[in-house]
C-alpha cells in the first residue's frame, strides 16, 4: 500500500512537473511573440511616417481650445489606431488603451512614442479607467480615445465619451485621417495601414460640447450627433484626399 502511494505521489509530481514546464514554455513563448509583435509595428510606423506626405487641417482650432480649457479629449474612430500613434505622438496625449491581452503590444508602441496611457474600457475596467481620464483632463492633460473600441460596432458611439466630457467640463475634438494608398485589416473595424510613400490628410473637427447638466435619457442624443460629426470629418477627408490624387502631377 506503501508502495502504491508512494508511486502514485511520484507521477502526480512529475505530471506537476511537466505542466509547469510548460506553462513555463508557453509564457516565455508570448513573452517573444510580444517582443517581436512590438517591435515591428514600432519599426512600420516609423518607416510610414519617415516616408508620407503629411497635409493637416484644422489644426488651429485643436490648439485654441486646448488653451482655451486647457485640455480636450481627441475622439476618433478605432480603426485609425495605428497611424494615429504617428500622427499625434507631439500633442501630449494620454490615449485610453484596452486592458486586454491585445491591448498590451498597443501599449508597448505607445509608449515608445513617449505617450502616457490609462488602461481601461467600456467592458474591463471602464468605470476605473473613466476616474482616471476626468483626474487628468481636470489637471490639463488631454487624452484621446476610440468611443467605438474596444470591439465595436464600428463607427458607433459608446456613451463612454459623452460621460467624460460631461464630467470633465471639457470638450471633445473630433479627429480623422485618410491616406491615398492603404491596407484594410480583416478585423471588426477594418483597421487602417497606411502604405510608405503614402500622401496623409489629417483633420481635427470643431471642438463637441456636452453640457455638464446633460440628462442620462439625452446622452443617446448627443452619441448620434457625435457620430454624425466624425462621419462628417471621415467623408471631408476622403474628399480632400480623392481630390489631392486626381490632382496633375507637375
């Protein structure tokens, strides 16, 4: 009887072991795979922005109401994710980032980029990460964030934005960009890639207020007028972009 415990401790031990090894295996395996997904993306992003055209619009009214309230949330779709870390990496952002495992690489490039980050969502974390946002808007540091994201509907405003502007006191910018050559990702929000060499329109909307007052029942309300809005600023800039390659070449 002896011996049958003792063998039996003996496989339930190296059946630990074994599992151990490779949880060991497959830890240090995501930790490689991060690595190299963080990496790249840091590397492409610096390669697109090195070689683009970059045309901005409207970039004056994002500065005068900053200074004018001294912060802003910069609102825009989750599938410009991407470029967007390039494109606005000078104005002192904290963007919102996912608290998912998806989330992390995304992190890791923002922060390569010198952004700060608050981790949170509507879904993980939302409550935490919207405490966090109203803190920095109301000490002046503006934050951006992808009022469809994490995992949409694309192109459909969760109140989240509404709620933060309206306890912050602050405005919300509507920004998009658009490039004349790209890859759509087969992904929920046909994520954005811009090729090298690409020419960039990126424009930044008039400044969205939500008053401080708003009613819970009228948040839907100004949802659907912020997402008119960032369609608006989508199709200007589709528009600018079409008209800037039909343009003749010199």
């Amino acid at each position: 009887m002896i011996e049958w415990y003792c063998k039996v401790t003996l496989a339930f031990i190296q059946l630990k072991n074994i599992f151990t090894m490779q949880a060991a295996k497959t830890s240090w395996k995501k930790r490689i795979q991060h690595w190299l997904i963080t990496r790249i993306l840091v590397v492409l992003i610096r390669v697109t922005g090195s070689t683009t055209r970059i045309r901005r619009l409207n970039h004056e009214v994002f500065k005068s109401t900053q200074e004018e309230y001294g912060s802003v949330i910069v609102a825009t779709w989750h599938q410009n994710i991407y470029f967007s870390i390039w494109l606005l990496r000078k104005q002192e952002l904290t963007a919102l980032i996912s608290s998912s495992d998806d989330g992390e690489a995304i992190y890791d490039v923002f922060a390569h980029y010198r952004y700060q980050a608050v981790r949170g969502s509507t879904t993980r974390g939302g409550i935490q990460a919207l405490k966090q946002l109203i803190k920095l808007l109301k000490n002046k540091t503006s934050v951006a964030i992808t009022p469809d994201g994490p995992l949409g509907p694309p192109e459909k405003i969760q109140s989240g934005v509404i709620l933060l502007a309206k306890y912050a006191g602050v405005p919300i910018i509507p920004w998009h960009y658009e490039a004349s050559n790209k890859w759509n990702l087969n992904s929920w929000d046909r994520h954005k890639i811009p090729k090298p060499f690409s020419k960039i329109i990126e424009a930044f909307g008039e400044p969205f207020h939500v008053p401080n007052n708003l009613l819970t029942e009228d948040v839907p309300v100004f949802c659907e007028k912020l997402e008119a809005i960032l369609k608006e600023l989508a199709q200007k800039t589709n528009e600018e972009i079409s008209n800037k390659n039909k343009s003749p070449k010199n």
